[in-house]
C-alpha cells in the first residue's frame, strides 16, 4: 500500500480527482512557478492541466526509449567529428559553412578550442512523436527545460503509487552523475539561468535543492551573481562565498551579447578555471544536423562512425530535412528526397507553387535564433494562405547567412485519450489529444541513462504540441 506523504492516506482508494488535488497542493508548495507562472485558474498552481494519472506508453514503446540513448549518443559524438574534419578539410567544407553561418567570431572560436574537442552535452533530449509510420524524433534539445518540472513531477506522481519511468528521483539522479563525470570531486555546481530563459528559473531552483539534498553543492544563480577572482569564478551561497567548479549553462549561445559577465565567464572558461556544460558548440545545437545526416553523400561517413545498426535506426525516425539555400543549383542538379507533383525540386523558390496538400511541410530556424526555441519560429504550410506560405518560404531563404532555417515534412502524431481535472466544473473530463514524449537521457562517460520522460498531450485542433494552458503535462509510466 502507497501512503501519500502530503495526506497520509492510501493514494490506491482516491478517486481521480483526489489524485490531481494532491498533485495540484504538491506543486503550490514546490516554488517551481513563484510570481512568473501564467494563471489559469485562482485554485490551479500549474500551468496546463493537471491529469489524475501518469501517460501511459506500451512496453514496445518503452523498450524504443530505452534503446535510443545509445544511438543519439553516438550521433553527437560523430556529428562533433564531422564538424572538425570540415575545418580540418577532411570532410567536405560546405558541412562547416552550413554550421558555422550567422555565428559571431567568439561562438566559433570557442567552440573549436581543441582543449575541448571532446565535450559533448551530458543531457540528450528529443522530441518524439508516434505516427502511424512509426516514432519520428522531430528535434534535439541538448540545452533542455523542464529538467525541474519533470523532476518534481516524477516524485509527486511516485507517491501517489505509480511507476513512472525513471522513478522518483531518475532525473536528480541522472543529472548528479552527468555532473560527477565531468570532476571527480565537483566543489560547487551553479546553474547560471538568463534572463532570456528565466521562465526556466523556478524550477531550477527545484533542481538544486534536489541535487544538495543528495549531497551536491549546487545553487541556480543569475549571471549577475557571478564573482569573479583571478583564480576562478565563485558566488555568494549557503554560509559564504565559494568556487564555482561546473557552470551548467542555461543560456543559448546566440545570446551571449545579453547576458552580463559573459566576458569573465569566457575567460575562466578559456583558462580552464571551470568546466562548462553543455559545451560551447554552436554546431551540435543545429537542427540542420537532420540534413547532414541525410545528405547521401556523407552516408559512408556515417555509417563509419556510428555502425550500420544506429544508423538504420536513426534514419528511420530522423525526419527528411532539407537546408534552405537559395543559391542556384546546376542544369542536372537537383534537392535529393524532396518532390512536388512527383517532379525532383531543383529550386527552393519552386516551394511557392505547391498546393495545400504538398505544403504539409514545416519551415523553422535552424538554431542560432531567439526563434528556435519553444516553438517560435516554427511555419507550418498546410496550415496557412499561399500567400503567407510564399512570404515564410522568401524569407527564410534570404536570412541564410544569417540564420538557416530548414525544411521538414510535417509528421502528426496518433490520437490518444488523456484525462484532467476541470477546476471549474470540479470533475475529471476527457478528450482526445496528441502526445509529444520528451524522454531525458544523461550521459556519464559512455553510459547513457534514461532519467525519465515527459509526456505533453495537447487538444486536437492545436498543430504545435507545446506546453500550454490546454495541454497535460505528465511523467510517462508503462503498461
């Protein structure tokens, strides 16, 4: 039997509703929202919808999460590979211009330091969705939110009985041995949250309370408190001041220009005062990796790198992606995999021609944009005017340089049923939605770890699956 720790009751004999009560009062005392959070509802402390439940996935789907770790590892480790043979010239050198385009000189130079050749994220999260053709990871994330809010989550669905993957503390766990691999002894952990992404801060907050609850010195600061001494860089936490010896970066790179200190945290990095992570690398935050791993002349390359078995998967749930380049092709040259009216595309602009039906397509900027993240940015073509469809596909051409953007076909994801409570009505309603699963996996040397997944299930008429006020967002737990 469960004894909930909040009610000291049996969670098994709680009605739904009790069960999304229980984790509704669990999150108004986690400060994972504070002041920021969007309200909804004066008695709901979340920002979606709570479901009386975890989201339930099948031991097939299960035992697919577990096996794609390894994989999407590997992929990184080859993709930072290719990216420095490119500079070397050992791989061709339209894989560096393609990665390296609208990055200002520091991004670049940092991210080619050959003292950190070898840094990857130690977080690895994608997006995936079921599809009737099979599971279509539709982006990476190597700078992830909701590492906290899972993390809390997790727990709180834990003591209400359930086995969710990872269980209650997968993710503190997982994320407290990504920080270990990288120092034996780490002194102190700050994760350094922006400004731009401090809708992410409370629930950092979360993550370091967690994290010093199983014996990691770890704060979440803002740039500002940053200290900086000729010996390193420190903060003011707990009982004084203290070294910093992993920065956890919570701030994207295109960024940088905005975020005070930056110069001094750059500098300790280059003197080798702190270790940072995720690692300066511009290049492994692009969503144009999809196109190189698809481009068929760096096949053999792949194959090389990450063995025949990784790659057959990964090609299958890697979605077609195409770079959006303007630059004109010769008389036989055409755009391999992309087609319109059963004819090769031999020019991006011919994108403007296409019917609705041919425009289930979706344009979004590549990486280096505040538009890159949280679903901004992202054009989705059978849902819009020809006339807007043509604007979306001029712009992006144009902004190449200074930030590609890429193609995709639009994959939707199958129907499911999902289950919250309606704080007006007081009952539990249910609908039919669309689920995006957001499994977090943790790298610590060569182990990768599976700390948990985040389910995110949205009304049927919203395109973007996304966190909203409409969603459900829950941990995932196995049939």
């Amino acid at each position: 039997m469960s004894i909930c720790v909040r009610c000291h009751s049996d969670c098994k004999s709680m009605t739904a509703a009790e069960r999304c009560l229980v984790i509704n009062e669990r999150l108004n005392g986690s400060g994972l929202f504070g002041g920021a959070k969007r309200e909804v509802h004066e008695e709901q402390h979340s920002a979606w919808r709570i479901s009386p439940e975890p989201i339930w996935i099948s031991e097939d789907s299960y035992t697919f999460f577990k096996s794609l770790g390894p994989p999407l590892l590997s992929f990184y480790k080859a993709a930072n590979n290719l990216y420095r043979a490119s500079v070397r010239r050992r791989q061709p050198e339209w894989v560096r211009e393609y990665l390296d385009m609208g990055k200002p000189e520091t991004v670049v130079d940092y991210g080619r330091m050959n003292r950190f050749r070898h840094d990857l994220p130690f977080i690895i999260r994608p997006d995936i969705l079921f599809t009737s053709e099979g599971p279509v990871a539709t982006e990476l994330d190597p700078v992830p939110g909701g590492i906290g809010l899972l993390a809390a989550l997790s727990k709180y669905y834990s003591e209400l009985g359930y086995e969710v993957v990872g269980g209650p503390k997968g993710m503190v766990s997982g994320f407290l041995k990504g920080i270990q691999s990288l120092l034996s002894e780490p002194h102190l952990l700050a994760i350094v949250v922006s400004d731009e992404s401090n809708d992410y801060y409370d629930e950092m907050l979360w993550l370091a309370e967690a994290l010093r609850e199983e014996g990691l010195r770890a704060w979440t600061i803002r740039p500002n408190d940053i200290i900086f001494e000729e010996d390193g860089l420190f903060c003011d936490v707990g009982n004084g001041r203290e070294r910093i010896s992993v920065l956890y970066r919570f701030f994207e790179l295109f960024d940088l220009k905005n975020i005070p200190k930056i110069d001094l945290m750059l500098y300790a990095v280059r003197k080798e005062k702190v270790v940072i992570t995720p690692p300066l690398k511009s290049y492994l935050e692009e969503k144009l990796l999809f196109a190189l791993f698809h481009h068929p002349y760096l096949k053999g390359f792949w194959l090389d790198e990450i063995g025949q078995e990784s790659y057959d998967l990964l090609r299958t749930i890697f979605p077609q992606t195409w770079i959006m380049d303007p630059r004109p092709l010769p008389p036989q040259g055409i755009i391999p995999g992309l087609e319109l009216g059963g004819r090769p595309v031999t020019d991006f602009h011919q994108l403007k021609d296409a019917t609705k039906r041919e425009r289930e397509l979706v344009i979004k900027p590549s990486g280096f944009s505040e538009l890159a993240w949280g679903s901004r940015g992202v054009s989705i073509g059978h849902d819009m005017s020809s006339k807007l469809w043509n604007t979306v596909v001029e712009e992006s051409l144009k902004s190449l340089h200074d930030t590609p953007y890429i193609l995709q076909k639009f994959h939707k994801s199958k129907q499911s049923g999902f289950k919250y409570y309606n704080f007006d009505t007081k009952v539990i309603k249910s609908e039919n939605g669309r689920a995006r699963f957001c499994p977090y996996y943790f790298v610590s040397g060569d182990e990768v770890e599976l700390g948990g997944i985040l389910a995110t299930v949205c009304p049927l008429n919203k395109k973007i699956i996304h966190g909203m006020v409409d969603s459900v967002m829950a941990p995932v737990a196995v049939r």
